[in-house]
C-alpha cells in the first residue's frame, strides 16, 4: 500500500516530504515508539491520536484515519535507522524538535518508562539530529505538563 511512499522517502537524496506525507511519516514514528515494547498500549494508542488532532487540527475521523495509516506504514516501513534518517532528510529540524516531544508523550502515555522505549527513542532523537541534552529537555516539558 505505501510502496511508493517508502521508496520516495528512502531514496538516496529524498526530496522534502509535502504536509500530507510529513504527516504520515511523523504518525508512524509515534507508532514505532508506541510499539517498541511490544505492548501498543489503549493509552498509547489515545495519546496519539490527540497528539495528531490537536498538532494538525483534525477532525476525529480524519484523525483516526490517520492513525490507521499510520499504523500499517510503521509495519511496511524499513528498519528504524533508516525510516528516522529518511525523516530527518525531509522534514525540518524545528519539527523533528516537537516529534521528540511527541514521542515522549507517547513513550510515558501509559505511565511507564519501557526501557525498549527509551532506547528507540534515544536512538530516534539521534538519528533526527537531535542531541540528548534537547530530548531530555523535551521529556522534561513533556513530564511538567502531567
């Protein structure tokens, strides 16, 4: 379903993913983080799709929609490595900065911290060119706001 979608993204030198794909690209990162401990979560699941309704102004259904692409992206979609590095290609780095923040709301949506979750997460932040110190302070504003 999402072959070509895929194959443009990781292409040697992608080209800038439009709003609509950025938005499906960043929905299944969210996804993977959700799924890291092999346990995708109701929780998890709702944080996400509140987190993709209020940061794209949404309606439910579109939100929902989403998500269920999303979800079958994340399972089509290559390793993490190359998937985040793809991202990071396309998507500017201010926005990589509010994914981090996105992906620890999903990572502490269901009131744990999964240590297969931090890892990727860790592993996503520095892949989008993210450093620890601006991850860590992005779980810091993301905790403050429980």
């Amino acid at each position: 379903m999402f072959a070509e979608f895929l194959k443009r993204l990781t292409a040697p030198a992608p080209s800038p993913l439009d709003q609509t794909d950025a938005r499906l690209a960043l929905t299944a990162l969210l996804v993977r983080i959700a799924r890291a401990d092999n346990h995708y979560s109701t929780a998890e699941a709702t944080r996400i799709e509140r987190i993709v309704t209020e940061r794209y102004t949404l309606d439910p259904a579109d939100a929902l929609q989403l998500m269920r692409d999303a979800e079958t992206l994340e399972t089509e979609a290559p390793d993490t490595v190359r998937f985040t590095r793809a991202i990071k290609d396309a998507v500017a780095h201010d926005d990589r900065i509010k994914v981090i923040e996105a992906m620890w709301q999903v990572a502490l949506a269901d009131g744990e911290r999964a240590a297969e979750e931090d890892a990727l997460l860790r592993l996503a932040a520095n892949l989008l060119g993210i450093n620890d110190k601006d991850s860590a302070l992005a779980r810091q504003r993301v905790s403050a706001r429980k």
